[in-house]
C-alpha cells in the first residue's frame, strides 16, 4: 500500500511540472517558475528516495521470505524422502510376510494331507473308530467342525475348476471326507454325525453341493465319498428324516441326470435311493421323490448292462410302488 501511495504521488508531481513548462518561456514568471522547478524537484527527489528505500525493504522481505520458503521445501523434501523410503521398506515387509504365510500354508496343507491319510487308512478298522467316540468325542466334534469348514472354504474357492487329484489341498480335502465315511460307517458314528451340530451342517452342506461341483473327472473321487457319507447316514432313523426334509432327492436327480456321471455314480446314488425308499410311507415325501425322480426315469435304469446297476433299480422301483399302495 506505501508503494501505491508513493508512486501515485508522484505521478502527480509530474504531471503538475509538465503543465507548467509552458510558462517557463513567460518573463515575468520565469524567476516564480524556476522556483517552483527547484521545489518539484526536492519534492520528486524525496519521492524517489522513499521509492527506492521502500523497494528495497521489500526486496529485503521478499528475499527473507524466498530463503523461508526454501527452507520449507526441502525440510518437506527431506520428510518425503523418509516416507518413501518407510513406504518402500514397509511393502517388501509385507511381501516377506505374504512369502512367508504361504510358505506356511503350504507346509501346513502337505502335513494335513499326509496326516489326514494316514487317519482315514486307520479309521478303517472299526475298533479304531470306536476309541475315538469312547474317549475322544469332544475331539470328534471339533474335528468335524474343522472338516465342515473346510469342505466349505474348498468347494467354494475351486467352484468352477477342480484342481488335479494330486494337489495337497485336494488330499487333504479327500482324507477328512474319508476319515468322515468310515465314522458314519458303524452305527454310533453315524449317530455322533448326526447329532452333533458340526456333523448336521456338514451333511446339510453335501446335500447342497454335491450338484455344484463340476462335471470333471477330478470330482469323481470327492463325490463318491459324499454319497457315501449320505449313504451311510440314511441308515439311521434321525439322519434318514434329516435327509428327506433338506430334500436329498433333487441331489441324487441331479446326479443321475448328469451325463458325465460315471456308472458308479449311478449306483452310489440308486444305493442312497434304495435306503432313502425302504419302508418309506409318509405321502409328502413319497411325493417329493416321485416328483423330483420320476419313476420312469428309473425304469430307464433297469435296463442297464451292469447287473448291480439294474438290480439297485429293479428294488428302487418296487420300494417305490409299494411305498404309493400303502399310502393310496
């Protein structure tokens, strides 16, 4: 603003002494305008010495200010420079860390397949897997807590493309399923299963998944385990109705119509058919399996060229028409 001030001050001044050139010429008025020339020029003198003083203060501040905001920007430089470095060393961190976690995962889904393995091969001998639900039922629970999870998780991660029946997770998977069938295998077993709430979840989740597996040869071995367990807890009078009531009939049509079933599928699924069928005299379940496996359908399978596969649907069919007499 000081500035301001002094250069339209004078701009004035000068242009008062232009104005009064023209009468310098007049002779009477010489001496007065000489005098007032004398006078402008102080004045302008002192003006351009306040403009140079004042010019040069606020070069002076402008040049404090420069050498502060300098300063500014390299401590702000510096600061960045140590982010980044932080930034850089806190990334290959985590790197090192996502190394590490799947290094360990790794080791961990080969120790669980191995062990899951050597488990299932042992759960073989019943003798074995009545120990375990002697004294060890707490253990049982969590672990079918664990197989519940874990199917789950696998199935949901490997929906659409199965991986090869050689990798770890796929064994791993494979034990705890095995491990699963041969304690649904004796009649106690199959009681626990059913009863405990880990063990109704799991079943629960084999009913619904089974039909979104892929049609793929590397599902073959994992799906005869399901219908397997599914088979094994038909034979008891709890499990049978929890099956009947989560609908496992639209599962075993599912498999029966698809055409990359394997014959073994067929007769996994009939032999769930025949046990589900056997003595079955509620209509509204009787309905629900006519409706969702037509009995023609099976009829069609009665003509198959393996006998057990005919004969698994010849007793289907009998259990069936039986089931709708007693019914009618």
């Amino acid at each position: 603003n000081s500035l301001e001030t002094i250069l339209n001050s004078t701009e004035c001044n000068l242009h008062e002494f232009i104005d009064d050139i023209p009468q310098i010429f007049a002779t009477d008025n010489l001496k007065a305008v000489s005098h007032k020339e004398e006078t402008n020029g102080e004045k302008t003198h002192t003006l351009f010495d306040k403009f140079s003083t004042s010019s040069v203060n606020a070069s002076k501040d402008n040049t404090n200010e420069i050498v502060a905001l300098k300063s500014k920007c390299e401590e702000l430089h510096t600061q960045i420079e140590c982010l980044t470095k932080e930034k850089e060393e806190a990334f290959e961190e985590v790197e090192r860390l996502k190394d590490q976690i799947l290094s360990q995962s790794t080791y961990c889904t080969s120790l669980g397949a191995v062990l899951g393995n050597l488990t299932w091969r042992a759960s073989r001998f019943p003798q074995i897997v009545d120990t375990w639900l002697s004294n060890f039922q707490s253990k049982i629970g969590e672990f079918l807590s664990i197989v519940n999870g874990t199917f789950g998780a696998f199935v949901n991660t490997y929906r659409s493309a199965f991986p090869p029946t050689s990798n770890v997770e796929y064994q791993f998977v494979m034990g705890l399923l095995g491990i699963v069938t041969n304690i649904s295998a004796s009649p106690e077993g199959r009681e626990f299963l059913i009863t405990n709430s880990s063990g109704t979840e799991f079943v629960q989740k084999l009913i619904k998944l089974t039909p979104e597996l892929p049609s793929a040869s590397g599902t073959i071995s994992l799906k005869r385990l399901m219908l397997m367990i599914l088979y094994n807890v038909s034979m008891n009078k709890t499990g049978l109705q929890y099956l009947l009531e989560s609908r496992v009939e639209d599962t075993l049509s599912h498999c029966l119509d698809d055409e990359a079933s394997s014959e073994e599928m067929q007769l996994l699924c009939l032999r769930v058919l025949q046990s589900v069928t056997y003595d079955l005299d509620k209509p509204k379940y009787i309905h629900n399996l006519i409706t969702a496996i037509p009995i023609e359908k099976i009829e069609i399978m009665t003509s198959a060229k393996r006998s057990d596969i005919s004969n698994a649907a010849k007793q289907v069919i009998k259990y069936l028409r039986h089931s709708q007499k007693i019914t009618k």
